[in-house]
C-alpha cells in the first residue's frame, strides 16, 4: 500500500500531528507547513493527499480564515474529528515555574489558558506559530528560563518536564478538525452532516425565510458565520454546517435554496462525528 501524504500546520507532536496519525495510521508522510494557507494549497496542487485543518474550538468559535481557505482552494471536507484538548506547561528538565520568565504558544492555547497565567503574572506570554514548534525549539537551542504550552506527546517527543498539568480554563475542551480533499468522490454511505456555503440575494428578510425553510424540512445547523461578498456591497454569504436525517431531503432542500434565495455550494458531505 502506498503512502499517504498528509498536510498539517505544526510539527510533530502538534494537536493537528496527532489527529492525523488518528486518521490516517503510521504509514503517513506528515507534510509539516507553519500556516494553514500552504496546508490548503498543498492539496490543491495535489502535493498532499489529504490535509488536517482545525476550524473551531469549544471555547475560542470558529477558526475563519480556514473557511475562507476552503472555499477559495475549492476543497472537499471529507470527514471531521473532534480532540479533546489538554494543554501542559513545559519547559527544560530542572527547572521549576518560579524559573520561567516567559512562555510562548499558539495564541489559541494562550487564550485557553488565560486563568492559570492571571496566577502567574511575572511569566510574560508571547504569540508564536505552534505549541509543538515552540517545544521544539527549547529543546533545540537549550532554553532556560522559556516555557512552552503544548501536549503530552509533545514533551515526550522533545525531552522536556512538564511543570504544570492540564492548565486550559475548561477542562471540557475540544478542537474540532476536518479531514480535507482536492477531489468530490462518490460517496459509499449516506451521510448526515454537510459543510456548505450559501450567497444570499439582497432581500428583505431573506435570511429568516432560508433557516425557516432548514428548520422545516429537518436540517439543524450546527454552525452560521457570515462574511460579506467584497464585489457586491451589502450581500453576504453564510458557511454553515448542516446536520440531518433524510440525506434525500437535504438534497431537495439545497436544490430549493439554489433556486429561491441564492448560489449554494457544498463543500462536503460526510458522518458527524460529535
């Protein structure tokens, strides 16, 4: 069997690393980017089989700039994968939290862990690319007095102690990620979630009368985030993550939107997973 190659945004022991390897196996090629941008065009250009992207958090919403990747690369969501995050204090054997002046993460894990750093206010925090890369380069350039927020895999991959456990405000918290693809396939089972956008015409109302018709024929949105069409002032599109029972009814459904309220396009058509 051939090898997968898979697009992430981080390094080795990153949150996205990790659902990969869920994903996909071992017998994977990780295709490491440090933005999500190369991530989309890697599959696009079909350098990468599949790409793990995440678009929304528990606690911090939607990740937006990935929607916009998605529609602008014309990516297919092929499967979606919920990971529960656990975000661990890190830094170099020996050391102790009294020592570490500064910590650096993903701003998203930074956020997630607000309450355990109001505790702590002489640790300065600061913005970086990834919480895996951050551990990574501790332990490569032997930084001392640096901390790092990033998983359990991440400290055992980089050799670094963890000096405070499971330290996110919400312990319930979860990423969810979806699995992306260049191609639509003919789908061997019958799906109850689909991603979609939808470009709404320039209508008094129009957006009460589209979710009343979802809410009609069975479709429950899990997801709505608005973004206006930049070429054609007041109008917006809506992405929207759709669940449902009757995959035909969702179908009709999506035919009469395109035909009453404006241009529909489905970016995917998979199992919910939540």
């Amino acid at each position: 069997m051939s090898t997968l190659n898979i697009a992430i945004q981080g390094v080795p022991g990153s949150f996205h690393h990790q659902v990969a390897l869920a994903k996909f196996g071992e017998n994977t090629e990780i295709l490491s980017f440090n933005q999500f941008e190369p991530v989309a065009k890697s599959v696009a250009t079909g350098e990468a089989d599949f790409a793990v992207m995440a678009i929304e958090n528990s606690i911090a919403g939607a990740i937006f700039p990935n929607y916009e990747l998605l529609d602008r690369y014309e990516l297919t969501v092929r499967d979606e994968y919920y990971l529960p995050i656990a975000h661990q204090l890190m830094a170099l054997p020996g050391q102790k939290i009294e020592d570490i002046k500064e910590v650096r993460s993903h701003p998203m894990a930074l956020l997630q862990c607000k309450a355990f750093f109001a505790e702590h206010p002489s640790i300065e925090l600061k913005d970086d690319i990834d919480t895996a890369a951050v551990s990574k380069q501790i332990a490569t350039h032997q930084w001392k007095g640096i901390g790092a927020i990033a998983s359990t895999i991440a400290a055992d991959i980089y050799g670094l102690e963890i000096l405070a456990k499971d330290i996110q405000t919400v312990k319930n918290n979860f990423t969810r990620f979806i699995i992306l693809q260049k191609q639509k396939e003919i789908l061997d089972f019958i799906p109850n979630k689909a991603s979609i956008k939808v470009t709404l015409k320039n209508e008094k109302g129009i957006l009460a009368k589209l979710l009343t018709l979802m809410s009609e024929n069975g479709l429950d949105l899990s997801k709505i985030q608005s973004v206006p069409v930049i070429q054609k002032p007041w109008e917006y599109s809506f992405f929207m993550d759709t669940v449902f029972e009757d995959h035909q009814v969702f179908k009709q459904t999506m035919e009469e939107i395109q035909e009453r309220f404006g241009e529909v396009k489905i970016f995917g058509e998979y199992i919910s997973r939540k």
